[in-house]
C-alpha cells in the first residue's frame, strides 16, 4: 500500500482533515484541506520520544491553530485535544505516534464525532505498529 491509500483509508471513515508524516515532520501523505507544518509535527514526536507531558498546560498548535489537550496517553502514543480557537472550537483532533510516523486526524465540524475520528486513527496506528511503521 501507499501512504496515500493509507490516508484514503481515513477519509473513507469520515476523517476528513488528516495527514500522515514521518517523525521529522515531512509529510508522507495528506488531505488536500489538511495544513501542518514540519516544525509541529516534530515537536509533538519529540516530546513522546522524550515522555515529556507538554500539552497538558499549555496545548498544542497544529496547523497554526491552538488545541487543548484533553487525553494525552504517552505509553500508547495517543494525543486527543479540542479546538481552542473559533474557527476551530467544535472540532477534535487526534494524533497518534508510532516507531516512524505520526497520524493527525480532525473532524471538519460536529457532524462527524469526535469517538470516530479517533476509532480511525487507532485503527491505522495499531496497523502502523504491526507493519513496523
């Protein structure tokens, strides 16, 4: 499979706001409405290689947009936050890192719920973690 047909997968689950990247931040694979930069992708990779818990007081920025952490699950790599500013105040966000990639997944808005993009994303991480991604 490609990366693309991996990020195929996730909008076919209704996550319509995703990407897929190496720990470096390069992205591998992404929905064209879909923005983050290097530089925030390897942060949060970095503070799970590292086990700091950083967005607990602070949040995290994710496509320049602020997000409050609500799960942040270093042992299996899980990061979950809501929207903190209002443009993007109803949506969730799910980031999931594994040994060589991280996954971001959002909803567009409230009609596709936060437990499903985060159903998606679990599912393509534990996949990542048998293919050894």
């Amino acid at each position: 499979m490609s990366w693309n047909d991996f990020k195929d997968r996730l909008i076919e689950q209704k996550v319509e706001l995703c990407g897929i990247y190496d720990r470096s931040g390069k992205v591998l694979a992404s929905s064209p409405d879909f923005h983050c930069s290097p530089d925030e992708v390897a942060t949060i990779a970095n503070a799970f290689a590292r086990k700091n818990q950083f967005g607990y007081e602070f949040g995290v920025v994710v496509g320049g947009k602020r997000w409050a952490v609500i799960i942040l699950d270093m042992d299996s790599g899980l990061l979950i936050a809501k929207g903190k500013d209002t443009d993007n105040q109803h949506k969730t966000m799910v980031i999931a890192v594994c040994s060589q990639t991280v996954i971001i997944g959002e909803n567009k808005d409230e009609s596709v719920p936060g437990s499903d993009v985060r159903v998606a994303v679990e599912r393509l991480q534990d996949d990542f973690k048998l293919l050894g991604y």
